[in-house]
C-alpha cells in the first residue's frame, strides 16, 4: 500500500508521513519529537517505524523538531547541502546530503525525487516520491511555479499542493508590507489562483486525491482555496481535501 498523511499544515508546524510498502518516511518535521510521537500514534503509527527524515528546506516551522526526532529515533536525515549550511541541527545519527539536480533518493520501497523551487530558503527542494510506478507529488513553500516544477509535477496519482493565501485578504490582513510583499513574492507562498493555474497544467485527471495545505490561518479560509481549484478543475471537488494546522489528517491511500 501506498498512502500518506498529514501530521499538521501550516505557518505553526509542518510534517507529512508517507509510507509505501514496508517503508516509511517523515518528510519535515516542524513539531517537537513529543508531539510527533503523539500525532503518529493518533495515527497508528509507531514512531520507530520511521525509517528516514527528510528536509524541505530550513525554516522553523519545517526543520525544528528535525534534530530531537533524529536522535529519539537514531534515524538518518535527509536535506540538502544548502539546507544543512543554512541551519542548526546538533548531532544527526546519520547525515545525508543531497543535491536537487542529482536524480532520486532510495529509502527503502520509495524513491524521492528533490525537486528545487522558488522560495526565500538556501536551497529548497519539494518532493515526487514514487512507489511501483505510482507517484504522490509534495509541492509547497514556492512563490511561483517555473516550468521545471510543472514537468517535474506533470504526471502524478496524488498532490498535496500549497494554497497559501489570497491576494486580497493578505493585502488587507494584519502583515506588514513588508511581510505582505515576502509572502506575496516569487521566492515566498503561492497564492490560490497559483495553485489552481499549477493544477490546471498537469495531468489533473489522474489524481486520486488533491489535498490543499499550507493555508494561512490570517491570509486565507477553506472556501476561498476550495473556490479557486475548483474553479479551475470543477471535477476535483469529490478528491479534493484541505489541511489544517492543528488537525491531524486521514490516511489518503494512492494505490493499494
């Protein structure tokens, strides 16, 4: 089986459990081990099934709890080398640096595919993790979508995909412009109207499930990202779900 779910999604925390056959990895871990080890049993999960931890990139509410899961579990960690410089992560039991031009990883049954994005980060990289020749597509934390990211991103059986913020609601919310223009900019979030332009040019019609994440608690609502993809795929409504930051989701199962 291959499947995944959401630890918690958004500017307070992120982490995603992927598992595909025997093999299971946490891909950022934005939370501190002790509420990682709750969330994973609200799932069923034993912490110590985690076989690897990988690293989007540096920003607190992705890599904080990276270092303590590590060493709680004596697992390997995964980031690139600009993330690795960009960061403090005190002794890892196993470090392992990657370059997103380099090709795939293997853990175990999955291969990871980095894939570098556009975003205010020393060297970021989503990920397409295939398991079988079935393919679950990670994209968030990018401020546009290049056509790199578009073909990297074509072909997929599922998509969690960052709904970041409405323009409007960050233009008249309580950021500064400061702030406003570093989220609404090409190296920060995408907006919803980036998310659906993005679905509208990939392969939508074999997606199993669309799963909207990353949605500012300030800067967006539920209606507003469901609004915009739907609007731009109006037959994704019954695959489509969308996280929040303090709920844990579902399993959202890609291929049996």
């Amino acid at each position: 089986m291959f499947r995944f779910a959401s630890l918690g999604s958004g500017s307070r925390g992120n982490a995603t459990l992927v598992q595909g056959g025997d093999t299971t990895v946490l891909i950022d871990c934005g939370f501190p081990f002790r509420e990682v080890r709750r969330r994973c049993g609200l799932l069923g999960v034993d912490p110590q099934a985690i076989d690897a931890v990988f690293l989007t990139h540096e920003h607190g509410d992705h890599m904080r709890g990276v270092g303590p899961t590590a060493r709680g579990l004596q697992c390997p960690v995964w980031m690139s080398h600009g993330t690795w410089r960009a960061a403090r992560f005190g002794d890892l039991p196993t470090l392992n640096l990657f370059s997103s031009h380099d090709g795939p990883v293997r853990v175990g049954e999955l291969e990871l595919h980095p894939v570098p994005v556009p975003h205010d980060a020393r060297e970021p990289a989503q990920f397409v993790v295939e398991w079988r020749n079935t393919r679950l597509g990670l994209l968030t934390d990018l401020g546009s979508h290049t056509p790199h990211v578009l073909a990297c991103y074509r072909q997929l059986d599922a998509l969690l995909l960052e709904c970041n913020h409405d323009p409007g609601m960050l233009a008249q919310g309580p950021y500064p412009p400061s702030l406003q223009a570093r989220v609404g900019g090409d190296y920060g979030h995408l907006n919803n109207g980036q998310a659906a332009e993005l679905l509208s040019g990939i392969e939508h019609d074999r997606l199993r499930h669309l799963v909207a994440a990353h949605l500012s608690e300030k800067n967006n609502t539920p209606e507003l990202a469901v609004s915009a993809l739907c609007g731009a795929v109006p037959d994704i409504g019954s695959r489509l779900r969308v996280l929040l930051q303090d709920e844990i989701s579902d399993w959202f199962t890609v291929a049996d």
